[in-house]
C-alpha cells in the first residue's frame, strides 16, 4: 500500500473534522458524552461517523501528528454514535474489528 500524504481529514463534513481537535485529552478519566453537544451530531451524521470509526488506513498516513489525531478521533467516532444512539453502526463496527 501506498504512504499518504498531506491533510486528508478534509474529506470529512466540518462536524467531524472537529473531532480530529479534540484528541487524547478529553478521554482521559470518565468518559463525558457531554463534550459533544455543542456539535449536535444527529443520526444523520452516521454513516461519516462509522466511516471514520472504522477508518483502518491511519497507520499508512506519513505524519505523526496527523496519525494521533485520527487515532483519537476514531475513538471520538465511537462515543458519538453511542451518544446518538445509533444502534445500525454496532454491527458494522463489530465486523470491521
């Protein structure tokens, strides 16, 4: 597989590309699904939120940094559509793991 280079979080709507900010920090202790309010993700936003959940290709993404942030906003992914309910996205999830 080829490296990939540059910023492509891009390709997500900007309520997703707002996950990519978040990072470690507001997963450190309880998780707190209130930090994801003031985006009011709906089940509209599920199919980018599993796209990005299940995103596997990270690990081939040529800055470190960026790597981080897709490491973390996987994990944001997850907690949003736990948040919204999204109950479709479990077994899609469960597949892909």
């Amino acid at each position: 597989m080829n490296r990939v280079y540059g910023d492509f979080t891009k390709k997500y709507s900007t309520k997703i590309q707002a996950l990519f900010e978040l990072g470690k920090e507001s997963l450190r202790g309880k998780v707190n699904l209130k930090i994801y309010e003031k985006f009011k993700f709906t089940k509209d936003d599920t199919d980018e939120l599993i796209e990005l959940a299940t995103y596997e290709a990270y690990n081939l993404i040529d800055d470190d940094k960026l790597i981080e942030k897709f490491f973390f906003a996987t994990i944001h992914a997850v907690n949003v559509l736990g948040k919204i309910k999204a109950v479709e996205s479990i077994d899609i999830i469960l597949e892909k793991k």
